[in-house]
C-alpha cells in the first residue's frame, strides 16, 4: 500500500520539527497504542513511555532523509511499538505467549537496530554529560544544545568577558570527549 | 594547553570561522600531521553525536509537552489498567478462601505484636517544628518581614500560639494539600504560606491517623487556582539507589535538600514507610520526596532519634488508596484528580524546582 499525500507531509513536517505535524501524528496514533499495551497487560504510563520511543524512532527515520514508508503510518507506528513492548515485557519478565492482538505485521528489524544504537548513543551522552559536574555541564549544553552565543552565555554564567568563558568551554569539552570517547570505544 | 588552543584550532576549522589564509595553512598541517586530521575527524564525529543527543533531548521534551496539552485538550484519554482481576477471581475463588482466613489470622497476630511494639515510638522524631522553642526568633523574623513589607495581609489569628508547623504540597490544583496528620492535629486553624510569602486560610478535609496523612483545602478567595501541576504522583515505588530530592519549610523560606532510597521499607519494616538518605529536619514533616523525573514518590515523616541520616517517608501509593477510600463516603473529595504525569521530566534540576517551588506550601496549625 502507498502512502497517501496526507502522512507525507505529516512526516515532512515532523523532520522539520514542525510542532503542530508532531500534535496530528500524537492525537492520531496514541489512542491505538494504548489500548495495545492496556490489552497487553501495561499500563497507561507504560504506553505512553513506548509510544513516545516509537516517535522518536519515527522522527529519527524522517530526518535521515532516506525514509520511504511502504505502508500506512499506522501500520508502521504499531509494528515498532509491538517489538518495543514485547522486549520491555521479556526485561520484566512478564512474557506471554499468546499476546493480545500482538500478531507481527511489518518487519522493523532494521529500523529498530539503527534506533538501539541511537539509543545507546544517547545514554553514552547523557551519562557522559552528567559524568562531568556543573558549571560545565550548563554551559556545554547552552552553547552546544540551546546555540546560545559566547557573550550571553559569560554574561549568565558571571565570567568577565566572553574569552574567559570560551577558555572554560573548551576545557569543559576536553573532559566531556574523554569521558564520552572512553565508553563509545568500548562499545564501537 | 596546547591541546586547548588545538582543540580551538579545529572547532574553528570545522565552524568555518577560520580566514582563508589560516585555513590554508591549518590544511597544510593536517596532511602533515597525522594526530591532527585524527583529532578533525574525530571532532566531527563528536560534534555529530552531540547535535544528535540535542535534538532526540529537545524531541523528547516537545512531545512530554505536547502529551500533556492533548490530555488536558481532552483530545486523548488516559485509559485506566484492565480489569484482569476478575478472570483469576473466577478462576481462584476457592483458593482464595482459604488464603484469605490464613492471612486473616496471621494480621490478628501482626497486629497483637505491633501493639505491643508501640512503646517504641520513642524512637521516632516527629520532624513537625516545635514552635515554642523556636518561637522567639520567628517573631524576630516576623517583625522584619513586617517592616519589608507591609501591605503583607496577616491572615493568622492574633495572640494565639503556633501548635506545629510543616509543608504540604497541592495534589490538585483546585486547593487540595497533602502534609502529615501530625501538623495539624488537634489544630483549631491551618494557615498555608506560600514561598513568596503570601499566606492563605485552610481547613483540614481529612485526617487519617494510622497514615499519618491529612488532606487540606485552601479555602481563601485570594488564592488562585493552578491549572495542571508540574510533578506527577508516582504509584509504585522508587529503586533502592534511586537519587531523590524534598523542598520543605524547616525554616522561613524554601529549603532543598538531595539524597537517595535507603531502604525499601521503613521503621521495624513498616511496609507502608521507606527509609531515604536525606537529610531532614523538624518542620519537613509532610514535604515532598521527588525522584529525578520530578513525581513525587513519598511524603517525609519521622526520623530515627537515635540514628543520623535515617528519615523515613511515607510511600505516594498510600495517597491513591486513602482517597480511593475516602472518596467513597466524601463527596468534595471526589472532586480530585491526582496528577499522574510529570511535565518536568528531563529538565534541570534548577528549572524543575522553579517549576515546583509555587506548589510547596508551608503549613503552620494554631
């Protein structure tokens, strides 16, 4: 099946970050899968925890550019949120066999392998992130995160001038690479 | 240093701030300098990660956001769990019948031990203030709060003693307080206090003793309702290790403190309580145990007289079930919805207090 015009341009405006693309795919799609994982012995937090990791599977596929959905978003979003609750199930241990309505439909396999080591990417940052103690944390993530530019950011942090505040940047970004590299190298 | 300025050199290269003619001699050195294109290239890839963990991180709040605006826009529900109690009661009546009067006569024994055990209460530090004895340096602080401000509308009653003080935080915008039955027993009237210092008249709508938790209401045309409140109430527990935050009021103004989950159970392994590593003070009773998604996983109460460090918290579970209960019998509070979700989750820890602050009250019983 094609997809129709309209969920194109729903996951162009997603790749865009375009607000209001994300609240249609939301109302749309959410009501679906929580009454996937309501069946399915979950609850409503569980479901929007998995639904919230299947947006961000979708919109980590939008914004590569090379996404070409085959099916109805619908079908795609419930297939992601299956294999995403079935694995959060087996961590639980609370696998059952003959799932609710949980028959396969498209196969995400690959999608779902790029999106776990995204994932752990992201915890690798995180945890490096919170690895190396304020100030520098701050003031990494408003130059880096927020864009905020030098001489803002020395006016909110209380240094003197903006080249005081780059120098302590730059060895607050020394620390946050070793620390980040230290665990990626493990993982790659 | 050297590293600094080079680390410099290349964030520049990669920005394309560099000037033509340094950037032609920076290319030179990296064909030359094998450690140099190394760093380049795997500054780049640095660079990538960490644009990518911004956006997933921006992503990730906008959609909290948004969840939250759909839900309160009424454009999708929160379903409640299914009901798969009702298949295994079918299946299991007998079974349970005879489990059911074992543990019929097992709590009679229970509860024949904890009466006996109750002598040891002594034990226990009610953490509400003892307001006699700090009550010459409030009225110190309530003359210079006078003197600052005094267009302040006192609303306590006049020439009666403060009994206990506490915090409480709202459960429902709409006025609803949670603090400990121990602040405002036996009170004749509650006075909230907000952290700017604006104060508001209460009632207490319930007290359950055995909990030790007491709903209030603020009943006051000054105050103004909040729309949806920032943290969630949690209805299972925290992880041992989990770090944990409370804002209280054993002072004048708003207090922070951080710890973590001690124990999963409280004083003689009540079950109801569980032990955390923060430190806590007398007039903390009732104030809120925040995990880092800023939902509310407890209610400090009483601390080990003879141990240091050791605070015990009423567990959030017990809020669900004490207005599950009451809200059978008491019409104006089944006018309250609990918060379920927090809207504060993946911020930092500053903006998530920012965020909270307006929601902790201090409370003070006459």
């Amino acid at each position: 099946m094609k997809t129709d015009v309209n969920e194109t341009a729903l996951l162009e405006g997603l790749a865009h970050n375009d607000r209001s693309a994300i609240e249609t795919i939301y109302a749309q799609q959410y009501s679906m899968v929580q009454t996937l994982i309501i069946n399915n012995n979950g609850t409503a937090e569980d479901a929007r925890d998995i639904f919230q990791e299947a947006m961000i599977v979708l919109y980590e596929k939008a914004r590569s550019g090379s996404f070409e959905l085959n099916c109805q978003l619908k079908t795609y979003v419930y297939s992601v949120c299956r294999r995403l609750w079935l694995k959060k199930l087996q961590q639980m241990q609370k696998y059952i066999p003959n799932a609710n309505g949980l028959e396969e439909t498209v196969s995400v396999d690959e999608d779902m392998d790029v999106h776990d080591q995204r994932n752990s990417d992201f915890l690798m940052m995180e945890k490096a992130l919170s690895g190396i103690g304020e100030p520098c944390k701050s003031l990494l993530e408003a130059f880096y995160l927020q864009k905020r530019n030098m001489t803002e950011i020395a006016g909110n942090f209380g240094y003197t001038n903006a080249d005081n505040a780059k120098n302590q940047k730059y060895k607050c970004l020394m620390r946050l690479k070793k620390l980040f590299f230290s665990e990626y190298k493990n993982h790659v | 240093m050297e590293q600094l300025q080079l680390l410099e050199a290349v964030e520049r290269y990669l920005q394309n701030e560099m000037n033509p003619e340094e950037r032609a001699h920076f290319e030179q050195l990296r064909k030359t300098n094998p450690e140099v294109d190394q760093l380049v290239v795997e500054h780049t890839l640095f660079l990538g990660q960490l644009n990518k963990f911004g956006e997933v991180k921006n992503f990730k709040a906008s959609l909290h956001d948004i969840h939250n605006n759909l839900v309160s826009s009424g454009s999708i529900k929160e379903q409640p769990s299914r009901a798969v109690v009702k298949q295994i009661w079918k299946r299991y009546k007998r079974v349970m019948a005879v489990a059911a009067s074992i543990a019929g006569i097992t709590a009679m024994l229970i509860a024949g031990m904890i009466n006996s055990r109750k002598a040891n209460t002594a034990e226990l530090e009610q953490l509400s203030r003892d307001y006699v004895r700090t009550k010459r340096t409030v009225d110190q602080l309530k003359k210079q709060v006078e003197v600052n401000s005094t267009e302040k509308v006192q609303k306590a009653p006049q020439n009666v003693e403060i009994k206990s003080g506490g915090t409480g935080f709202l459960i429902d915008g709409k006025g609803f307080l949670v603090t400990n039955a121990h602040v405002v027993a036996g009170s004749t009237s509650v006075i909230v206090q907000n952290n700017k210092g604006q104060e508001f008249r209460a009632t207490t709508v319930h007290l359950n003793k055995a909990t030790d938790i007491a709903i209030l209401k603020i009943e006051d045309n000054d105050f103004k309702p909040l729309g949806t409140l920032p943290y969630g109430i949690r209805k299972n527990g925290a992880d041992l290790g989990e770090t944990l935050f409370t804002l209280g009021f054993p002072r004048e103004i708003i207090v922070y403190n951080e710890g973590y989950m001690s124990a999963k159970t409280g004083f003689h392994g009540d079950t109801m309580t569980c032990q955390i590593g923060v430190s806590a003070n007398p007039g903390n009773s009732g104030g809120p145990v925040f995990n880092k998604n800023g939902e509310i996983i407890g209610i400090i109460n009483t601390r080990q007289v003879a141990a240091e460090g050791v605070v015990f918290a009423i567990t959030s579970k017990n809020i669900f079930n004490l207005l599950d209960e009451v809200s059978k019998t008491d019409t104006t509070l089944q006018k309250i919805k609990l918060p379920s979700s927090s809207s504060i989750k993946g911020m930092d820890r500053v903006q998530q207090i920012k965020k909270i602050e307006d929601c902790v009250y201090m409370v003070r019983s006459y």
